[in-house]
C-alpha cells in the first residue's frame, strides 16, 4: 500500500522533517511532482539540511529514494545534492532511483521562467525561477526531453532542437541572457546523471508494491498551489494534491490508504497570491521572526498569518485526508490570544467555501479568539503533558475541518513531535 505525506496550504508547512520522521517505517520514499522549487529542511544530528529533489528518506540508508515521473529534474540541482548528501556518507548510487519519465529541465527553461516573469510586472506570480513552468509547459506541449532519452543516440539533437525553440522564445520577449556558464554546468551534471540508477519506475514501483514493500509518496509545496485546485493563476506547474500521485508515480488509486496533511499551527505563503488571514502588522512580524520563517529555496521573508481553516477544510477534503500533522505549534507559545478563520466575508455574504478565482475576489476573514498557551511547549514529549489551552485550539480545528490532528510537531528537532 502507499501512504501520502503533502502539504494543506501554500508550502512551507515543514514536510521535509514529517518524511523523515516516518521515513523508517517504509521501505520506500518517492517525490511525485515539483522540482527544485521545493525546499525540504530536514536535520542530520545537529546540521541542517535543505533538500530540493532528493526525497527526504534519503538519509535512512535501508531506505529506497524515487524520484518519480511527475517531477521536473534540473540536473545540476541534482548533482549538487548528491555532493552534500554524499558529505553525511550516504552512498546515493545505492538507493537513489529516477524515472525515465522523469522531465529534464534544461538552461533555456530558466531564461523562459525569468523572461515571462519580468513581463508579468505587477501580475507577477513569484515565480522561484528555477524554469518549473517552461518546464512543464514542454510536457503538456509534448516537447520535453526525459531523463530516459540520456540513453538515447539522438539525445544531443533533441537538445539543440529544443534550445531552438526556446530561443525564437526568448527572442520574442526581446530577452538576453547569457546561458553559456549554465550549459557548461549542465552538461557535466549529465554526466553524473547518467552514473545513477535510472529505472521505469512504474513497473520498479508497482513490483515493490506486490513485494509486500510500504511506499511514503511525498509532496511538494502545498495544496493551495494545485495547478488545478489552488489560488490560480498564483500556482505552480504540477498537481500537489494526493491524486498527483496516482500520475506522478504511475500507481493505482486503489493502492493509496493514508493520506497525511500536513499544516502550521498558522498560516505563511511566499510569493504573490491571495492570502485571506495575512497579517500586516507587528503580530505577523513576530509569527516571522519566532518562525524563522524565510523561504528554504529563495531565501525570501514569508507572508505570516492565522491559520485559515476554510482553507484547511477544503485540503482535506479534494486530498482525502485521513490524519493531520500539525507542525511548528511551538511559534505560538508566546501569544496570550489566537485567531482563526472559520468564514470568508466577501461582499457581505458569508460563506466557509474556497470561493472560484479567489484572487478576483476581496475577503474579509471571519475571525474567532483562542486563549493562548503562553507557555514553552518544547519539552514536551506526552500528549497528557499538552497544555489544555492547546489541546482545546487542536481539538476545535479536528472539528472543523473534519480530519484529526494526529502528531503534533513542538520543534525542529527529529524527537520533537508529540503522537495525539
């Protein structure tokens, strides 16, 4: 069977550490969709780790990694992970898998990323740049090169033929950028790429599965940046909600058990986009400054807000989640009052639905006053041991969005997650 870890909101909600801690009960970890503009933070000891596109059970070593079809790859990305991972004296060659499916982002995608977003302006959607969307934009165009057609004669002029394109592209939206010192990169991380273990995944997978083999398929981002179900046009380029899986691993929907989500105890988004419980205020400033919250992959300061359980209850809902897993709790031990969002006002109407185009529309969250905590909750290690004022704000999300809070993450530490 396979069990789900993905994320309930814009990203950011601390997956990496979650895969990790329940990576030693599979024996497979596979990343489905995204590419390298996800940014997994994980510990080794006392050393942080921000991972890309390596799964995050990289660092259990009887544990097999698959980096699946779904996934965009950008090779030097790639090939600098494996470096660091290889520092901790994990063998990747070993338990590193990649689908041939697997879509390849070339130096021309980049330059198509940076192009279309300076045109963008004010309508900007944040884009990291990581050439993501030109990259599956190729896909859904049926003119992308895979990872399997390294093996292929005809790869290098499948390469020009596609630079090609790529060019007239850039030319159109009257932009220079010197790629020269990315294809030197490029093409060297080829090379290491065709050292690892490249595989058809779907069979690999599906007999692993036969074996008696548990998979953890992991997310990227959030579910509130669905190419389909999210905040659209302020999304990314692939399916983050648990169906992805099923197309991102080429597994039957009817192998799926678990579906785990996993949320903050509040809110952040990075990037433009809609964002109904932002707080602009000193109290945002300090959910920032207590979250560290500055994005893993850019580096940018997170938007910071209260936590949106309109939002929450319709990510659980299109994932099907089975349990929730709520991370950084801890951030709010130092707040006397806690708000959440139970209702979306727009234009006078209330309503607890994810309204259409939800950028197009002006919302006024419906706010509700939770005492706080106002205790260091870090320590604690027995759910009896909870303050009460957090067992109640936990249990009114359990029934308000309809799926339980099962662990309860009070740290960034590996240990540092309370079983409810």
């Amino acid at each position: 069977m396979v069990d789900v870890i993905l994320g309930l909101q814009w990203g950011d909600e601390g997956k990496g550490k979650i895969v990790d801690f329940f990576a030693p009960n599979y024996d497979i970890v596979a990343r489905f969709q995204g590419g390298p503009n996800a940014g997994h933070t994980l510990y080794v000891g006392d050393t942080k780790v921000v991972l890309h596109q390596i799964p995050s059970g990289i660092f259990h070593q009887n544990t097999t990694n698959i980096i699946g079809g779904g996934v965009v790859l950008d090779p030097v990305t790639l090939k600098r992970e494996c470096d660091k991972v290889a520092s901790f004296g994990i063998d990747v060659k070993k338990n590193l898998f990649i689908s041939e499916r697997t879509n390849i982002i070339i130096p021309t995608h980049r330059a198509l990323d940076k192009a279309s977003e300076m045109q963008k302006g004010d309508s900007k959607i944040g884009s990291t740049l990581k050439g993501i969307g030109p990259a599956y934009m190729d896909k859904t165009g049926r003119n992308a090169i895979r990872v399997g057609d390294l093996l292929d004669k005809s790869f290098t002029s499948q390469y020009i033929k596609l630079r090609l394109k790529h060019q007239k592209l850039l030319d159109n939206f009257h932009f220079i950028e010197d790629i020269s010192s990315w294809e030197d990169e490029f093409f060297e991380a080829l090379e290491f790429l065709r050292t690892l273990n490249v595989v058809n995944s779907e069979y690999f997978i599906n007999n692993q599965i036969k074996a008696g083999k548990k998979v953890l398929a992991e997310g990227a981002q959030g579910s509130m940046l669905d190419i389909d179900f999210g905040t659209f046009p302020y999304v990314t380029s692939s399916n983050t909600i648990s169906a992805g899986v099923c197309t991102g691993l080429g597994v039957s929907p009817k192998l799926i058990k678990e579906v785990l989500g996993v949320t903050k105890a509040y809110c952040t988004r990075v990037g433009s986009g809609p964002f109904p419980t932002e707080l602009e205020d000193a109290t945002g400033e300090e959910l920032r400054k207590l979250g560290s919250e500055f994005g893993a992959t850019t580096g940018r300061p997170r938007r910071c807000g209260w936590i949106d359980l309109v939002a929450l209850k319709y990510a659980c809902m299109i994932n099907g989640v089975t349990k929730v897993i709520m991370t950084k709790a801890d951030v709010l031990d130092s707040f006397e009052e806690l708000k959440v969002c139970t209702a979306y006002n727009i234009s006078g109407k209330v309503t607890e639905e994810v309204p259409f185009q939800i950028s197009k529309v002006k919302i006024d969250p419906v706010l509700e006053a939770h005492k706080g905590w106002n205790c260091d909750t870090t320590e604690i290690k027995q759910a009896l041991n909870l303050p009460v004022e957090m067992s109640n704000y936990i249990n009114f999300i359990n029934q308000y969005v309809g799926a339980p809070v099962k662990y309860v993450s009070n740290g960034p530490g590996r240990e540092q997650i309370v079983a409810l």
